[in-house]
C-alpha cells in the first residue's frame, strides 16, 4: 500500500485549475491530472475555510464538527469567537485572544471531540501522520510551540508544521509570514515538504497552501495565475525531493483539492444594518445586548440574545429586505426554512436520504443545497439564522473590513462551492469535500471506531 499525500491549495476554483493545467502553466499540477483522475467536487457550507478544512479533516459536515463560520458568537462564554476575517476584525475582536481562538482553541475546544480527525484516526491505527499549516489539525501528539511563552502547546499529527509556530522537527525553513503577497507561506510549506519527502517521514502529509486564496482575495479569482504558479512551484518541490515526478508516484498516492470557490465582489454591505433599531453586540461585548451579527464574506449569522423580544421570523424579514441579501435560512420546528425572494420553501430530512417540502423547491438551486443547508442549520454553534449575499456582494467583518474589488466565498454558490478533486493511485476523486477523509482512512484500510475506541 502506497503512502498517501493529500494537497489542499485553499481557494482554487475549478475552471482555474482546469485553464492552468490545459495552459501548461501549472506543470506539476498538470503532471498528476495526467496520471490521475479529475472532477468537480462540492464545498460544504457556509464555504469558509476553518468550516471546510474542518469538513476535510473529520469527513463531517458543521452539525458534527461543531465549527460554524469564520467568525461566531459563542453563547456559553457570551462572546465572539474570530477565527481571521481581517486584520482590522482581529484588532475588533481583540487581537491575542483571537489568536489564540484560531490556533489552539478552534482544534482544542471548539472542534466536536466524537467527531475524531484523520490524523486522530490513523494514529490509534499506528500510521505517522504529518500535517504542513494545515489549520484543523487535531491529533494525538503534545507539540510545544516555538514561543511557549505567548502560544500554549497544541496536540496535532506526529510531524507539525505550522506557520513556524510549532516545528515538530528543525527544517531550516524560512519565517512563513514574511511577504504572503509574494507567496511566502506556501514557500515555507515547500521547504517543509521537501524534508519530509527527502526523509519519507511519513504515512500520511496534508499539504495545505493557503496563499491563493490570499491573493484571489486581493486581485478576484481571475488575477491569480502567479499566486498558483507559485503554489504549482510548491507542489514541484515534493516532485523534486523524490527524484522527479515518476519517483513520487511510485512512493505515493495523491489526493489534490481545494476548500471551497471563489467569486468576484464589487461591493460590500454591513448585515447589521438590517437590525439597526435593535441593541447590538459590539466586537467586545454588551450585557444588555438583543442581536448578534457575526458576517465575514459573503455569509452571515444572526443570534437572537436572551434580550430579544422580536421572534426569529420578524428577524428573517428584517434580513430579507436588506439590499445585498440574496437568502436567508433558519429553522422553525423541525423544518428548515428557506427565505428568498419573498417566496418561501420549508423541508426537513425524511427517511434516509429522502427530503419532504413544501413550498419552492427551486429555491435552493445550488449544489447539494439541501444537505449543506440542513447540516449548517443543524450546528448548535449557528445562528438563528444564516444569511447569505447576493452575486458580487460581500458582508462587511467586525472590523468593517471586506474584499470588494477582489473575490469572495462563503455563500451556497456555486462559484463559492465547487472545487477541483484530482485523485492518483488511490479511489476515484470523490464528489464531495466531506469525502476526502473517508477515503483517505479506508485508503489505509482503518475505521473511524479505531479512533474512537482509542
């Protein structure tokens, strides 16, 4: 059985992959489309990355991984958790404890605990697992960080690498944030690959290369063709370290993928102002607060507080009439409620994959619509409702910062929701992101319950 490599290139839309690889400007990219197999796969939702990465690495939806958008309110410890809209929503919701919230506390307490990761899955099964900034990471090893005196320890795979601030081993990789503009953290992630390779240091790598995203967020989906030549250069240098590209695949199997989409903004709305007349949580709290409006990109929840006396419907309403919604989501009983337009669909789960509705089915168009839409209303870390933005709009951050005149994700969109799925020497590329992980455990042979009873 061959090891096993799975490359995330976070933010990657199909048509971009599909155009590099026919190009020629992604050659190692193109390398293993050639000796491998291709599809479009689907995103969960809300399609953001700490929501996806968490879907990639658990194979779960967020109703069972518990990780609910980029930013949320946590009701227990009535506060906004912030996982990194932007710089200005960091500094908004304060700084250090933000991040700390997207570096230990989103693997070590947020991340639902039944719900085993795959570097938890195969670890109790004796593989070495190995994970380069991948950010869900939750495994099994103490890890003590790089500055142990500002970052607590993590628990990650046997060989964590993240963003140099935990090194399992000393590679002689360079600072990772010094110029993401120029892609400098997927050249950390190079260096840190080559090592590994060079070594075999593992069963298992995730390969995550976070900097296209970046830059489509900066210059939109369709000015990225640098930011992936360079990701392309990242992925080469694992050719490199094997001997070539034929050496490689004769070592491994390889899973490539993204997390989600991307589209164009051209301009951006504040959600909060669709509750204007209600008493608002700010960034560091109020105890006599109504709503809550946790919004980063192009989706957004709203938590109806103890204060409230507004029912969750005339919320929906309020949310509906703003300029810049496109839909809007809540549940109501056992049914999940769709918004859109001024027409209504209702729908629950019926026998096993089976739906029941009422009202317009063709209201959730979108891919796998239906089963994203009920799983993210199904996280008891959601809002009460979840609020998605028209076509080219994005929803401003705590910080009131968002990506207009770049790109975007986070909605059911499809151009938010597809993803290219590559698979070489392993099963065939698997339809959904939820996906990846089970076919990487049965890749392997070994059962989630090996986790679980570990």
């Amino acid at each position: 059985m061959k090891k096993l490599v799975l490359i995330v290139i976070d933010g990657l839309t199909p048509a971009a992959f599909e155009e590099a690889v026919e190009s020629g400007r992604a050659p190692a990219l193109a390398f293993l489309a050639e000796h491998g197999e291709y599809g479009r796969a689907v995103s969960t939702f809300p399609s953001l990355t700490p929501v996806c990465l968490a879907s990639i690495a658990t194979g779960a939806h967020p109703d069972a991984h518990l990780i609910p958008h980029l930013v949320w309110y946590h009701r227990a410890e009535r506060r906004y958790v912030e996982y990194g809209s932007s710089f200005g929503a960091l500094r908004a919701a304060g700084t250090r404890r933000s991040i700390r919230d997207a570096v230990i506390h989103m693997n070590r307490d947020h991340l639902a605990r039944e719900t085993p990761t795959m570097f938890e899955t195969l670890e109790a099964a004796g593989l070495t697992t190995a994970a380069v900034n991948m950010t869900c990471y939750r495994g099994t090893t103490r890890h003590r960080s790089t500055v142990p005196g500002v970052m607590p320890d993590a628990y990650g795979p046997k060989r964590f690498y993240y963003f140099n601030l935990f090194e399992s081993d000393r590679t002689g990789a360079p600072l990772a944030v010094k110029a993401r503009m120029l892609g400098s953290v997927d050249a950390y992630a190079a260096m840190v690959g080559r090592w590994l390779v060079t070594r075999d240091g593992f069963e298992f790598l995730v390969f995550y290369l976070p900097d296209y995203d970046f830059a489509s967020h900066l210059h939109g989906p369709e000015g990225t063709r640098a930011a992936l030549a360079r990701s392309d250069a990242a992925v080469g240098a694992l050719f490199d370290a094997a001997g070539g590209g034929d050496a490689f695949l004769e070592r491994y199997a390889v899973v490539v993928c993204s997390d989600h989409g991307q589209t164009p903004v051209s301009r951006g709305v504040p959600l909060e102002a669709a509750f204007a007349d209600f008493r608002l949580l700010p960034a560091r709290g109020a105890a006599d607060a109504e709503v809550a409006v946790a919004a980063s990109n192009r989706v957004g929840m709203v938590y109806r507080l103890p204060a409230c006396r507004t029912d969750v419907r005339e919320l929906a309403a309020r949310a509906e009439r703003l300029p810049g919604t496109e839909a809007v989501l809540f549940r109501e009983g056992t049914e999940a409620v769709v918004r859109r337009g001024g027409e209504e669909l209702r729908f629950a789960r019926d026998e096993g994959d089976r739906w029941r509705w009422s009202g317009d089915e063709g209201l959730l168009p979108e891919p796998n619509a239906w089963e994203r839409v009920w799983a993210a209303l199904g996280n008891p870390n959601a809002g009460e409702l979840i609020v998605t933005a028209a076509p080219e709009v994005a929803f401003a951050d705590l910080g009131r910062r968002h990506h207009a005149g770049g790109g975007s994700h986070g909605s059911l969109a499809a151009g938010d929701s597809l993803v290219p799925m590559v698979t070489v020497g392993t099963a065939a590329p698997p339809r959904r992101i939820v996906d990846v992980a089970p076919l990487v455990t049965q890749h392997f042979g070994v059962s989630v319950a090996t986790a679980r009873a570990a």
